[in-house]
C-alpha cells in the first residue's frame, strides 16, 4: 500500500487479526450468500452502474473488491468502536460504500469546514490570472476569528487566497473572496461589501444544491456560528467529496506551511491547521491528506479529511468532537481493517 511504512503495515495486520474472529460470522455470510440483486446505499461518487470497482493499483493483491462486502464488514468492526464525535460520516469513494455514519442526518453547525464550499465556489468564477484586493470586506468577520492577516490594500492571486483560506482558515480571506466574486457577479465593483458577501452567498448555496445537498443552509461564507445556518454530517461529506476531487483545492489543503511577502512587504506565514498532515506535530498520521478543520463552542472539534487506504481513497468527516486527532486515526484503523477483510473474502 503506498501510504504506509512497514511499522504501519505491521500495526495494521495486528489490529486486522485481532477483529477476524469478531467478524468470521459476517465473512461468511458475505461470502456464501452474496444477493443476486443488491440495494446500494445512496452513491455519492456518481457512479450508479457498477457494483465492483476494478482496483487500479499494482499493489492490490485482488482484481475488484465488492461494495456490500466492504459494508458489512465495516458495520460490524465499527460498531465496535467508540468516537468522543458526535456526528460522523465515513465513505469509500472507490466502491461508493457509506462505511459508517453516526447521527449524519442531525442538522449541525459546521464551522470553518463550511470553507470548502467557499472555495469550490469560488473557484467556479474565477481565473488563474484573477487578482483579489483586499477592502474593508475584511470588518465584516465575527469576534474571536481566525485569520489569515489581511490587511486592507494586498492583493493577492488565486493560489495565495485559497492558502488563506484554507490553511490557518482565515475568515478575512473567505469575506475577501465573497466580496469579490459578489461583485463580479453584480457586474458592480462600487456594490456595498454586504451585498456583495449576500450574491456570493446565493450562489454558495447553489453550488451545494448541485452537488446533492438537501438540508443545509448557508448563511456566511467562512462558517461563523449563526442562528440561520445549518447543514448535516451527510451533506458535508457530498462537499468534501467534491472538494477531495478538485486538484486545486486537494493541492492547498496538502500543504504544511507556506510563506508569503505582499505586495507592501508584509511577510506571512501560514502552518496548517490539521495536525495530521504537519510532520512536526504529535498527531502527524502518515499518508492521510487535507481536507479542512473548524472549531468553535457550537460546533466543537471538526474535521474533515481522507485517507488512502489499500487503494481506497476514504473520506471522512467529524463534527462536535472532543478529540478529533484520536477519532480520526481510530477510522482508519477500522476502516482498514473492514477493506483488508473485503479483500481477503474475494480473494
């Protein structure tokens, strides 16, 4: 598997031997009695027409790898965890397989994951060669915000505001994003910076929509704590699955740290807010990538991230956490179990 060190490798078929007695009983019913005709669970890839995915990797010892297969295994390891979350939702983008959720249809604030519809959206109006401006859009952040150190006056390109937005999840850059693109959409570049965030939020909404969101609604553009804004577990994973497609946002959300001088001379310095991907940080898990945090009373520990796993490319998404960093790797753990398990039934 190419995520994974040997040291990983072994800690992995340990903890895959010590759940295999656990779970003999749904190995072999999987295996014997496979239904002619399933029933998948709702396919957040798109792919509706195929019920066994061809593995693409040279390392996979086996040829395809069975979605109800991967399901069942999966609910029976994962029952027998416990996650401090309070709402969760994992998805094997591979076989289209909902390897577990936990209380994903309870409406939710979301916090700064909501920025990754923020920056799938914005990247639907703009260009590689679109300069941002910062403006007194930036006053319009919440009290206590996080921020990427705007200050009126820099510019800055498309790559430079997405790592604001994404990296130290600077509410001012996703106000300074909204305010742009609001006006470009306005064909106004005198409309009042409210207005401006309001059209930008309207088509945030309708970038949800066309990914498959049906219960949420999006009322700020860097996920500030509000009374009209809601969305669900579920629905975040259809954005977080959108945004782990997208290179561009893949390529920000994989960076450690950055540094960059404006056009003042300002130096800025900008360390990932996931302490799973910084190499420096105790919680460092080797091969998971992005996607995006977000903290705050309401919404508590979030995360969303991804993992590849035997050639499985799992997302998974944590809201309302008290440890995020240990229910995350306690995922991949289960989640590689269930897909090693799979492998082996059709072996």
């Amino acid at each position: 598997m190419k995520r994974r060190r040997k040291t990983s490798v072994l800690r992995r078929l340990l903890i895959t031997l010590l759940l295999f007695l656990g779970v003999m009983g749904v190995l072999i019913a999987v295996a014997i009695l496979q239904p002619t005709e399933a029933n998948p669970p709702p396919n957040l890839s798109g792919d509706t027409d195929t019920e066994t995915i061809e593995t693409s990797s040279t390392e996979d010892p086996v040829q395809t790898v069975d979605k109800e297969t991967v399901q069942a295994l999966a609910a029976t390891l994962f029952a027998q965890q416990e996650f401090t979350a309070k709402h969760m939702a994992v998805y094997d983008t591979k076989t289209g397989a909902i390897l577990y959720e936990k209380n994903a249809a309870d409406r939710i604030t979301a916090a700064s994951t909501i920025k990754l519809l923020t920056a799938l959206t914005m990247l639907d109006y703009v260009t590689q060669d679109t300069v941002f401006t910062v403006g007194n859009e930036i006053k319009l952040i919440g009290s206590g915000s996080s921020t990427a150190k705007l200050k009126k006056g820099f510019t800055l390109t498309v790559e430079q505001a997405l790592d604001a937005l994404l990296i130290p999840s600077g509410n001012d850059a996703a106000y300074m994003i909204a305010a742009h693109v609001g006006r470009k959409l306005a064909k106004d570049p005198e409309i009042n910076d409210k207005d401006a965030v309001t059209l930008f939020l309207d088509k945030m909404n309708d970038k949800a929509k066309s990914l498959g969101v049906t219960d949420s609604l999006f009322t700020c553009p860097d996920g500030y704590p509000n009374k009209t804004q809601y969305t669900t577990a579920s629905d975040m994973m259809k954005i977080a699955v959108a945004a782990a497609k997208n290179e561009t946002i893949r390529r920000t959300t994989s960076k450690t740290f950055v540094t960059y001088t404006m056009n003042d001379g300002t130096v800025l310095e900008y360390t990932n807010t996931n302490q799973l991907i910084v190499p420096s940080s105790s919680n460092f898990y080797e091969g998971l990538f992005g996607l995006k945090t977000g903290t705050t009373n309401a919404a508590g520990q979030c995360l969303i991230a991804g993992c590849d796993i035997y050639g499985h490319e799992v997302i998974i998404t944590i809201f309302k956490s008290t440890d995020r960093w240990s229910d995350c790797k306690k995922v991949i753990d289960t989640a590689t179990a269930a897909i090693s398990q799979a492998i082996a039934v059709q072996q």
